[in-house]
C-alpha cells in the first residue's frame, strides 16, 4: 500500500509540472454577436455602444447553452481529475481556459468544433507605441488636458474603404466625457441596411460611401463591397484608427496581449467616406465626390488620404492639375489641411504617388520598435529571423521535416506543396509533432500564399511549429512579422536559409530515389513575442517612395520638394475590420493588424495635424504643414544622421545616409510643432502663383481647373513660400525668398545660418532679424553654382530664435551649365 501511494505521488508531481495553460476558441458565436440559428436558443447579439443584458433570460440561457459544450467537450475527451477547465468565456468570445497536458492540449487542436488551442504565456505588457515613440503622452496630449481631450472637436475625414464600427477603437463608451453634439459639423450618417441602425455614434460623426462610377463600370458587387460605408476590406479601420482611434484599447490576439493601441487624436471625431472597395479599388470620379460634394461641405477640418494615383496622370500636361490634386486644391481653399500617403514605390526615384505644394506628402519610418526571433539547429548553430509567435518548449529540440518531403501521393503536381497553404496534401503521421520547414515562393509577394495559411497548416497537422525558408528575394518585398498562436519563424536572410537547408540535407537519411529513411534534423524556434527597441530609429523604410518631385507625365524634375515629413509608417498595429481582405495574413475575423505602408504614416500627421489644429484653430492649412515641417528632426535617436534603407549592387537591403528626397524635412516632432515660433504661410493665390509660373504649364489649363487668371508676381516656382527650397535647374546664380511670420506671444529675434554641400555656393539675407509677434518678415536665399556634378546638391537654412525656437527648412538643388 506504501508503494502504491509512493507511485500515486510521483504520477501527481509530474503532473503539475508538465501541464499547462491553454486558451480553445471554439466554433459558434459568443453571447455579443450570436443572431439566432440554434434550435432552442433566440438571438443575443447586439449593436455598437449597446450593452450586453446579464438578466436576460436570453443571454442566460444561450451562456448556460455554450458552457455545457464546453464541459462535454472536455468530459467526452478526457477522464475526469486529468484536466482543470479555469474559465469559460462566453460573452466576447466562444470558448475556455484550461489546465492540460501538451497531449491534451493536441487532441483538442484535432477535435471537431475547435478553432485553435494557444498556449498561455507571460510577458511584459508594451504599448503599441508610436505614440509613446512620438512623446504624444507625456509632451502633447498634456498640454491640451490630457488623452481624453486631445483632438477635441477636431473632424479627421478619412477618404478609404470605409469603418468597421463596432471596433472598441471606435467606441464612444470607451471615454470618461461623453461625445455631445459637434457645434458645426453637418454630415450625414447612413444606416446599416442589414441592421437598419447608423453607423455613428458619437465618435464616428459622419458615414457615407460613394460608388455610383463602380456602379456603372459593373465593378461593384454589394455582397461582397457592402452598399454601405462597412468596411470590407481593413484598411479604412487601420488608419481611421491610427489618426483617431481610443486611446488604451488592448491589443489581443492569438491569447497575447501585445500592448495598448491609441490614435495621434484619441478624442478627435471621425468622418467616413467610403470611396475604395476591396475587389478592384476605387474610382477617381468617386473620390473626387466623397471630397468636393460631401467632406469639404459637410466642415472637416482634417483629410487623410492613404490612397493616390499609379503613376503621375497622362491626362493633363502636369502632376498637379489631375482632377484628384485640383479638388484638394478647392478642399485647402476652404480651410481643410490634407495629409496623403508619398506611395510605396520605394526605393527607386521618382516614385512620389503625391505631388503638389497644397498637400502634406508622408513618408514611411521604421521606428525603435522591431520583432525578432531566432532557429537554434541541432549543430547549435543560431539562425535569426522574425516571428510574432510563441516559443516551442524549452530545452526541447524537435525534428525538422520538409512539406517537399512528406507530401501525400501526387498531391503537389496541382499545388506548390513548399508554400505550406494546404494541409491535405501532407502527411500529417510524418509532420505531427515536428518543426515543418516550407519554401517562401513568390506566391507570398503576390499574396495568393500567407503566412496565416501556414501557421494554420501547421496547427491543422499538429506540428509543433513552423519554419518559412526565404532561398532568393525580389527588389521590393517586405518581410513583416505575422502574429501566430503557434511557434514560427521566417528566416528572410538568404545566407542563414542555406545554413538551414544544408544542414537539413546533411542530416536527413535517403534511400537510392530520394525518399526520407529517416529525418534526423533538430531544431527549436525562440520567443519571438518581445520586441526590441532600437536607438537607430527612425529610419526611412525601403518601400517608403522616395523623390525628386516630378512636375509632369514625361517625369521632368519639379521646383518642389517632396516628400514633405517623415511618419511612422512601419509595423503599425491598428484595429482592423472583421471582413477585413487587405492583407492576405489578417483575412477576416481579425480585430487587429501589424502591416507597414505610407498608408500607414499619413494617418499619423493627419491626427498630429489635428492636435496642431486644436492648440491654432486659426492657423491656415499651410502653417500646420510648415509647424510640422519646420521641427522636425534629420538626427535619429542615436544622435546620428537619419539613414534610409536602399538596395545595395547585390539587391540586398543596407542602409545608406538619408536625404531630402527621402524624407522631407525630417521625421516629424509633435510637441515641438505645437510651438514652432515661426511660420511659412501660403494661401490659395500663392498655390496659383506656383502653377502660373512653373514651366510648360498652359494658363488656359489652370484657368480650366481654377476658374481663376494667372499671375506671375512670384517669377518662378522656387519662389512658394514652401518650408523647403527646391531648384530643378539651376544655372550660374539664382535667388529665392521667404516670408515667415512671428506665431509665438512675443518678440523674438532670429539668426540665419546655411549651410551646403560644396558643389553649390548659398548665402542668406539678412543675417539676422526681429520679428513682433504676429509679424511677417522677408530673407533670401542665394544659390550658386561652383561646379556642375549631375546630381542634386542638399542643404538647410536655420533660423534660431532668441527665446529657444528653431526653424530649419531643407534645400535641394542640381547645378546646370545651362
């Protein structure tokens, strides 16, 4: 009897130690969004900002109803004493918590009705984090009382593929001080034709979309593009969010918290206009309407514009008279300041989506924030490569096996069975239990393979995790980390793939046709749910498009700057549309998204732009892009020159010394743009002014457009009072001016300095000056040419205060003999 009790001891210490905790989402609706279909058991589901009613005897019930199939689920796999069910969650989601073994834990990933089965894991809570990146918590929401009240009564209008309302980002139970009525806002709210109910609420103050030219094209489908302002695609969530979204919102997936999201502008309003669909995109005719019959009519204050033309139009003579750039003309005629996306054709020149001097052009940054992970061999070697997952045990190597190895049949004459997206055409025997290695082809770049099929792959086969292997890289693909419940890992250096697939090939055991005897290949796969900030950042992202403008259809150089900022634009979490089709790793049913893009950044400036507007309500759209412009910042983190990604003479990525043409003015600085001391100020005769006197431009196409006569008073287009000087061609000596005026409360005086590489000689006049407050002054700016090289030449002039402001604006210049 001794020895008996001595045995059941040990059985239960072993116990303890190996179980652990496991998250099991199952099939069928939770309490919030179940509408009926159950035999028995009535509709519980509610709409947005509507809570869920404990008492109800519906809701009770139908929570009693999912329990049970919890508990039998459980009680049918397992005997009774051998698990712990720790909770069981009904309301927000379906499913349990529960203490198991690693064997149970895999005989519930293979059970009918169960959707996934995530281990529970420990980490430090990071928030996702550009704004704590971009100082907004502790140096500008502060300013203007606070998160709940930054952005107040600010209207951020969002020309995208439309909301996804019942988003916590968009919640406007989510504040301490309730949503009143906007005083001058006067848009309109579409109802949801499924639900009969609005889409806004408070939060989201306007919600229309526009599709009569997709419509009449045949392009549009309704079941699937939603005749509504429903987001169907992701993407208008994701930056409607990253401009505006709640502040605190936590950030779940796959049973990890991976921090707290929040807008630039957590309490600005949002206006939607749906003009992008999720099939074939949009229609400029029904852009061109959501901005000029409805935004700009309906008063908001802010565009933000993650979309743009494919290359500069062939339907005018210039860039900047497409009808798209001329109706945000009219749009920052009326007072409405417009942030769009530079475009994503990086890293080449001359890839600008986004030309013209009315709009703020954005840039994509990397910021501190990167997730890496890593592949520890059975040689011990170490291979790094990023995955968003979960570790496999600890001191535990697993056997590797290759998709091409263990495929059944034929299966992969139909199908590239390396790409891992089909779980049916492997044996799950030979993959149970092991690392399964599968090939990065070009199906992922084209996005017809994802990293979310194989992560399911592998969880279909009850693998214990998942290598991707990238053997060659395409100029212009981006590796971005994909969240995962299961151990993964893609390894992006093609180096480090070969050490991976030389050692699988030396390990594994093949008979005389090739066949697997025996795979002895050993790996394990690290934690990869921790990111690691970086002093290096920002940098400019290598898809970010860089410059120089270009002024027509032939790709002429312009006399403008562009891009205008650097903005965070890279690994961006943000809410995300439960139909979301955007990206092929986050296709529906998920809330969030970590996905990089211009895109992304754009929504970034709209919403510090919106912070800009609150403290200056009376500032001109052009004096919030120049207090924008002229703080920010050329030094990274580090104190060291910004760097840019670029492709070197291999195509692999490195880092090269960054310019103008990369970023603007520089990564953008929030608290030092609610106080830039001075101003470049434009308006819409200064924006006519730099059409009427840029060469080739015909007079009677402005006026076409304008319905306004030329001048010529500024001479030549150099001459736009831009944060930023520009000389396409520049012959002997030329010289430009600017006007600033004196936006802080008193009297300060400035000192101008300049500075240029040596190719070009620059002077500035006068040296110094003293502006009142409110005041407007002139200085120019000399340009001469010492020796013609053929590439542009960059510089900067600075005005420093006398009471701590500083004001710097680029210049950019390409000396010609004539």
């Amino acid at each position: 009897m001794d020895m008996v009790c001595k045995v059941l001891v040990f059985f239960a210490i072993f116990y303890t130690v190996t179980a652990e905790i496991y998250i099991v989402t199952m099939e069928g609706d939770p309490i919030i969004s179940y509408k009926g279909g159950v035999n028995g058991f009535e509709a519980t589901a509610v709409e947005s900002d509507e809570k869920i009613d404990t008492t109800s005897e519906l809701v009770t019930s139908y929570g009693r109803h999912l329990e049970r199939k919890h508990d039998m689920l459980l009680g049918m796999l397992f005997k009774e004493g051998s698990y712990k069910k720790l909770y069981s969650y009904k309301h927000l989601i379906n499913g349990f918590a529960a203490h198991l073994s690693p064997d149970q834990a895999e005989m519930l990933r293979r059970s009918p009705g169960v959707k996934s089965v995530s281990r529970d894991w420990k980490v430090r809570k990071l928030t996702t984090h550009t704004p704590q990146f971009l100082g907004l918590p502790t140096d500008v929401w502060p300013t203007g009382g606070g998160y709940d009240r930054a952005g107040e009564d600010i209207v951020i209008g969002f020309i995208d593929s439309g909301i996804f309302p019942h988003h916590p980002s968009f919640a406007s139970h989510h504040t301490s001080v309730p949503y009143g009525p906007h005083p001058s806002y006067k848009g309109k709210c579409e109802d949801d034709p499924r639900t009969k109910l609005s889409f806004c609420n408070g939060k989201i103050i306007g919600a229309q979309h526009f599709a009569e030219a997709a419509k009449a094209a045949g392009a549009f489908n309704p079941d699937v593009d939603f005749a509504s302002p429903m987001d169907g695609d992701g993407h208008g969530s994701h930056t409607a969010a990253i401009a505006a979204g709640n502040n605190g919102v936590p950030v779940r997936m796959h049973g990890y918290e991976f921090g707290k999201a929040s807008g630039m502008a957590p309490r600005a309003r949002i206006a939607v206009y749906k003009a992008l669909y999720r099939l074939f995109g949009g229609f400029v005719s029904d852009v061109v309407a959501a901005i000029d019959q409805q935004a700009v009519h309906d008063g908001v204050d802010i565009l933000s514009l993650s979309v743009g033309p494919n290359s500069p139009p062939t339907t005018t003579k210039t860039t900047f008279l497409n009808p798209f750039d001329a109706t945000l003309l009219g749009a920052v005629k009326a007072g409405v300041f417009v942030a769009q996306a530079a475009g994503n054709g990086g890293p080449f020149p001359k890839t600008l989506v986004s030309y013209s001097p009315w709009i703020t052009t954005v840039a994509a940054a990397i910021d501190d924030r990167r997730y890496k992970n890593h592949l520890t061999l059975g040689n011990g070697k170490m291979l790094a490569g990023i995955g968003l997952s979960p570790s496999t045990r600890p001191h535990r190597s697993y056997k590797m096996v290759s998709a091409n190895d263990v495929l059944l049949g034929s299966s992969g004459v139909r199908y590239n069975p390396s790409d891992c997206q089909k779980p049916e055409v492997l044996n799950k025997k030979l993959v149970e239990g092991n690392i399964l290695l599968c090939g990065y082809s070009f199906n992922f770049v084209a996005g017809s393979a994802s990293i979310k099929k194989v992560a399911e792959t592998a969880r279909h086969l009850g693998a214990a995790g998942f290598v991707l292997v990238v053997e060659n890289v395409s100029p212009g693909t981006k590796f971005d980390p994909v969240p995962s419940g299961i151990p993964g890992i893609l390894i992006t250096d093609v180096s480090k793939s070969m050490d991976l697939i030389d050692y699988y090939n030396v390990t594994t055991s093949r008979d005389w046709m090739g066949r697997v005897k025996s795979f002895n290949a050993e790996g394990s796969i690290g934690d990869g749910l921790e990111p690691i900030l970086h002093k290096s950042a920002p940098e400019v992202a290598l898809f970010s498009a860089r410059g120089p403008n270009t002024k027509d259809f032939s790709f002429q150089d312009a006399d403008l700057l562009k891009p205008d900022i650097l903005a965070p634009g890279s690994l961006i979490w943000s809410a995300w549309s439960q139909n979301g089709t955007d990206e092929a790793n986050y296709v529906a049913g998920e809330g969030f998204a970590l996905i990089s893009g211009t895109s992304m950044a754009a929504p970034h400036i709209a919403g510090i732009a919106a912070l800009v507007k609150q403290k200056h309500p009376q500032w001109s759209p052009a004096a919030i892009k120049s207090a924008l412009m002229t703080t920010s910042t050329v030094m990274d983190r580090a104190g060291r020159p910004l760097q840019a990604q670029q492709y070197s003479e291999t195509e692999t990525m490195t880092l090269v010394k960054a310019t103008p043409f990369d970023y603007g003015s520089g990564h953008v600085n929030p608290s030092a743009a609610l106080d830039p001391g001075l101003v470049f100020d434009a308006g819409y005769e200064d924006y006519l002014g730099f059409l009427c006197t840029t060469p080739g431009i015909n007079a009677h196409e402005i006026r076409n457009f304008t319905n306004t006569p030329c001048n010529y008073k500024m001479r030549h287009p150099s001459n736009f009072n831009s944060p930023s000087i520009a000389v396409s061609h520049l012959v002997r000596t030329q010289t430009v001016t600017r006007r600033v005026t004196n936006v802080a409360e008193e009297e300060e005086t400035y000192t101008i300095t300049s500075r240029m590489e040596p190719s070009i000689a620059i002077e500035v006049s006068p040296p110094a000056m003293t502006l009142r407050a409110g005041a407007s002054r002139e200085f120019s700016v000399t340009l001469t040419v010492r020796s013609v090289t053929g590439v542009y030449s960059f510089g900067e002039v600075t005005l420093k205060g006398s009471r701590g402001h500083k004001v710097s604006l680029p210049v950019v210049a390409l000396g010609q003999k004539r």
